[in-house]
C-alpha cells in the first residue's frame, strides 16, 4: 500500500497493453472485413477508412474513461481495505485483513510472524491517499488506453493507401492484423511466462473468432 508500489501498479502492464490493442483491431476488422469494399470504388474506401477512425477514436475515449472509473474503484478498494485493517484490534484479525489484500501465492508464503510485521508497519502508516484524486500516471495511462486503441488501426489501414487493388490491399491489411495478433500474444506469453508461440497462435485464433462474432452480431 506504499506509494511507490501503488504508482508502479497504475502504469499499463503488458496484459492491458496487449488487450488494447487487441480491441482495437477487433473493431477495426469488423469493418475491413466487410467485403462490399472490395467490389467499390475509392469513394466506398475512403468512407471505410474514416468510419474505422471514427469507431476507434470514440472507443479509445469511451476505453480511456473506463480506465478512470477502473483506478477510482480500485482506489477506493484500496481504502476500504486499509480502514477495514485499522479497525481490527486484535492480532488474528488483523492477519486476515492483511492477507486479504495480499495475492495468495504471497500470502501462503508467509509466516503469521511476517504478517504480524507488516501489521506493525502498516499501524505507522499514514494510508493511501484519497481515492477521488486522480495522479499524473492515471492520466497518462488513461492516454495509453486511447493511443492503443486509435493507433492499432494504422497499419491495418495502410494497404488501402498504398493498393491499388482493394482486394489485394484488404489481403494485406488482415495479414497485417494477424502478425499484429501474434505479436501481442508472443509478448503476453513472454510476460506471463507461458509458451511464446503456442499463445501468439491463442490469440490469432481469439482475434479472429472475437471478429467473426462481432460482424455476425451486426457489431
């Protein structure tokens, strides 16, 4: 409940950067993937390109405040917590509000005499600071969550500036938002330690399966 740790936590981690992403190309696919384009002209390009900007500019905003709301609830789960902690008198209470708060791998780690510890230490603790204050690293992750959004449509799009066929441009774009996939999945793997490949493949097939349903649902 330190500041320092509590800062380190609100920047975007690995798994928020990566389902970002994947967000944002699940809506822009869901557009791309509409074959009307193929059989049009510039005119139906261009109104399909500034309708995929469009979408992920307002669910990177709408994403964004969620984000927000999401650190608020957080925070303030936080300080319910930490006042359900200091209102336990006793020490085997006091151990179970600890442990509580802890991840559970930590906690069967521990011994009751380092919970007894962390209990002196947190008795000498001023508290988290207020839930309703946003801090600078909230913003800028809530800037992350917009930018991620917006920005993974680009090299989606690029094909259809740079083609001239729209259907070899519409090729390329969803190669490009398969290597797109692979990638995040490849460095979720990284990061949580599972098998690199096996989850950028997961993710290909979670990409495509979450577009597949979004264009049948009307999305």
């Amino acid at each position: 409940m330190s500041a320092p740790a509590s800062e380190a936590k609100r920047f975007l981690s690995p798994v928020e950067r990566v389902s970002e992403v994947l967000f944002g190309l699940v809506m822009t696919l869901s557009i791309t993937g509409t074959l009307s384009i193929v059989s049009g002209g510039r005119e139906e390009i261009r109104t399909m390109i500034l309708s995929v900007i469009g979408c992920n500019i307002a669910w990177g905003i709408i994403d964004a405040l969620l984000y927000l709301l999401g650190v608020i609830a957080e925070r303030g789960r936080e300080i319910a917590l930490y006042n359900g902690f200091k209102g336990t008198r006793d020490v085997e209470g006091s151990r179970v509000a600890i442990a509580e708060a802890l991840p559970s791998g930590i906690v069967e780690a521990l011994q009751p005499s380092d919970l007894d510890q962390i209990s002196r230490r947190l008795r000498d603790h001023p508290g988290p600071p207020l839930a309703h204050r946003f801090r600078r690293e909230d913003l800028l992750g809530a800037l992350g969550v917009c930018f991620l959004v917006v920005f993974s449509c680009v090299p989606v799009l690029l094909p259809f500036f740079f083609m001239a066929d729209p259907l070899v441009a519409l090729r390329a774009s969803n190669a490009a938002a398969v290597v797109m996939m692979f990638l995040g999945g490849y460095s979720l793997g990284l990061y949580a330690g599972l098998s690199k490949v096996w989850t950028g493949l997961a993710m290909v097939v979670l990409g495509v399966a979450m577009v597949g349903l979004t264009i049948v649902l009307g999305g």
